[in-house]
C-alpha cells in the first residue's frame, strides 16, 4: 500500500493545462474501462500542474433523519477497491456513516476546468491498514488525533491545548500509539462521474456505474 505523494516533475501551469483541456475535451474513445484508472490520469495531471492540495475531497453523508452535511477531507490512498480517508470513529461524519452509508465524493479541479464526482459505500479498513497509516504521520498530528472530540462542542481552544499538553506528557517516552477510535474508511464506488468543461457550456460528461453483471458501464450525460 503507497500513500498519495507529489511528484518532482511539472506539466503547464494550471491555466494553460485548463484551456487546453477545454479545447480537446473528454471523448468516449479516450476512457479507461475502469473508472479508477481513468481517476489515475486525471489525478496524475492534477498534481503534476501544481495544482494545490489536488486530494482535498468533499464528503456528502446523510444523518438517519435525511439531514445531509459537507466537509473537505484528505485522500489518502485509492486503488482498485475503492478511495480511502482517515478521520476519528466519533465524529459527526463516522456517525452518519454509521446510519447511512452511502456516501459522495467530489473532487472540485475548478483550475483545470474537471471534476470528479464518486457514489458509493463507505466501510472501515482493517485495523492493520488504519495503523499502518497512521504511524507514517508527523508526531505531531498522531497527538492531535489523541486530544480532539472530533465534532464535540468545546468551551475554548485553550482547553485543546491543555489536552493537547496532558497527551505529549502521557506518551513522551515512545511512540503515540493509534488511538482505538481512529481509522480509515474506504469509500466503494459503484458510480464515478467524470465532468471536462468546455466553451459555451457544453461540457463533456461521462458516467461509469455497475451493470447487473458487476462490469463497469459507460454512458454519455447531458451538460
């Protein structure tokens, strides 16, 4: 397992890469069978122009009451069953996954004039994969993860602190062990949706979903 990293080499800056993106467009013919390959080229483009924080996703989960709420994350890792993100088993979000999970993923390249849209179900990794991770992280963020509520109401910052204080004096003498209540999830998509931008808003769409036999699908939509 390889987690996401930037490349040394850079293609054009961003607006040149945009216009000429916009200009060729997406064609059925230029697909990858499989969405998460054809994710792999537009996500090589991405951090090869520089582009800023190109694994920054929106996640979109819904609460048991049909509430739906947002956030930006981190991906860390995607392969071939699916894109992974780290966050704390407690938060609000792991607690509407944990009552809907049918999630949404967008990655919003508005620079490059693309975005990717992934529909799927979210699960929890293996403990072993979440810790493996997790000991590849700054010390300094392994005790974060320790001292924050994650989504709990607090009455200052300087009550973070203090937390923050109290954990590096518990673990001061070795390594911060992975907390039982933090982890990974991977989001298994069973529809990924590619959108190119072109002029006067005739953008090329393209939408792979599982057919009935398992097998990836794709379909041409209206801009």
């Amino acid at each position: 397992m390889q987690y996401l990293t930037t490349p040394a080499e850079t293609n054009p800056d961003p607006a040149t890469f945009r216009n000429r993106a916009m200009a060729v467009g997406l064609s059925r013919a230029a697909l990858d069978p499989d969405p998460v390959m054809q994710f792999q080229r537009w996500y090589q483009d991405a951090i090869e122009t520089r582009l800023p924080e190109p694994n920054a996703m929106a996640i979109a989960t819904v609460d048991a009451s049909g509430q739906p709420s947002l956030r930006t994350v981190l991906l860390k890792l995607f392969d071939a069953d699916g894109f992974v993100f780290f966050t704390n088993y407690e938060s609000r979000k792991a607690r509407e996954i944990a009552a809907n999970d049918q999630v949404a993923l967008l990655f919003p390249w508005v620079a490059l004039a693309r975005q990717v849209e992934v529909r799927g179900r979210a699960a929890r990794i293996p403990a072993t994969e979440s810790l493996r991770y997790f000991l590849t992280r700054p010390r300094g963020s392994r005790i974060g993860a320790w001292s924050s509520p994650q989504s709990q109401v607090i009455k200052s910052r300087a009550l973070l602190e203090q937390k923050v204080a109290e954990v590096q004096r518990r673990f001061a003498e070795g390594e911060v062990p992975l907390p039982d209540f933090w982890g990974g999830y991977r989001v298994i998509p069973h529809s990924v949706e590619f959108w190119q931008g072109r002029d006067s808003r005739l953008h090329d769409r393209f939408r792979y979903h599982r057919g009935a036999d398992g097998a990836w699908q794709i379909e041409r939509l209206a801009p």
